[in-house]
C-alpha cells in the first residue's frame, strides 16, 4: 500500500539531491524511512514520526502515505523540487537536516478541490500536468477541470464530433461570433481525449479522482 508513495519519494530526492534510496520489506534497525500500516487512522490521515536513528510513517491508505511524503519533503530544503541538483557556496553537499518531529495529520474536509478552467483559458498539457502536481504538495485531492460552457465545447466526444469541430471555434466562417476583444479572429481549442486517457494526468497522484 505505501508503494507508492515510497517510489513517489525516491523519484522526487534522486534528481534534486542525488540519493537513490534503496527498498525493503525487512524492518531496518536505523537510517531509514519505515512504512507501517495502520488502520485505525482516519481516511488520508497519517503520522510522521522522525528522530535521530528513524523515519517512521504510519496510515491506513494510499493517501495517507502519500500526504506523509509531502509533509516529508516540505521538510526538506527548497532544492528538493529542483529537476537537477546543483551545488553551490551555500549548498555545497547533498546532505540535508530533517528536524526531529512527531505530526499526526488528517483532514478536517473531505472534499479539498481547486478549479483550472480551460473552457475561456487555454493551457498545455505540462502546464495542466504541473497544476495538478502543486494540488498534491498542498494535499489537495479534488480537480475541477472546467472543460465546457456557454463559451465554447473543449472536450472532445468521438459520438458528438460538431460539440468540438463547431462548438470550439468562433470568429469568421464559424457557428460562434467572436467575443472578448477578438474581433475578425478565428480562435478556440478543442481537448482531445488523449490527453486525459491515454496520458498519466490522473494516475499520478493516487488521491485525485
């Protein structure tokens, strides 16, 4: 169950900070990160537990572990989100203090969501990909993703093709006049499915959904 999250973390401190943690199902005496089941914690709740021999992370889910590991790394120096470690003066090594600490965490809502709205405003796929992974560093766990409304039809339904071929355009030649400063321009976009299917996007982050 916390595999995930343990993979999580090592993707995220092997590109920033060069350690490349090696995994375990025996229990280690010290200098570790110890996953622990356990169910009697609320849904995504966690605890964190760090002193000077352990790491030691204990939940009852998939989120739950996964929220530990974001609390793991908002520990961690800023660096730690870089894609490439680099040294400098004030950095010289790839060491890193992590205070001794004892959080239990759970959620006060159950539904803790952020809106990205690609109907008036549009975005690349990496962009929607990072938007998502700044929702997880906060735990968030909802995406409103705002694909259609009254100003146009970004998503893309292979039963209905004239909701994107008609519905996502506007301007000259097309069904929908031009709005918001536009004028005499054809624009729009149309979101393939592709994009939220075939890609990654919602499998990232086990508490999205």
């Amino acid at each position: 169950m916390a595999k995930g999250a343990a993979l999580y973390f090592a993707e995220t401190v092997q590109p920033s900070m060069g350690i490349d943690p090696a995994f375990s199902k025996s229990r280690p005496d010290a200098n570790a990160i110890l996953f622990s089941l356990n169910r009697s914690l609320p849904s995504e709740g966690y605890t964190l537990s760090v002193d000077n021999h352990m790491i030691e992370i204990s939940a009852g889910d998939d989120a739950g572990f996964f929220y530990a590991i974001q609390t793991l790394l908002q520990l961690l120096p800023p660096y730690v989100y870089q894609p490439v470690y680099k040294p400098d003066q004030y950095t010289p090594s790839l060491t890193a203090d992590i205070p001794c600490i004892l959080v239990k965490d759970y959620p006060a809502y159950q539904h803790r969501g952020m809106m990205l709205d690609v109907s008036r405003q549009f975005y690349t796929v990496e962009y929607v990909k990072r938007f998502i992974d700044r929702m997880a560093v906060h735990k968030l766990n909802r995406f409103h993703w705002h694909l259609a409304d009254d100003t146009g039809w970004r998503i893309e339904i292979k039963k209905y093709p004239f909701l994107t071929d008609k519905g996502a355009w506007r301007g000259p030649g097309e069904v929908l006049p031009t709005t918001y400063g536009h004028a005499g321009q054809r624009y729009g976009v149309s979101i393939h499915r592709k994009i939220f299917v075939k890609s990654s996007l919602m499998q990232r982050h086990v508490m999205l959904r």
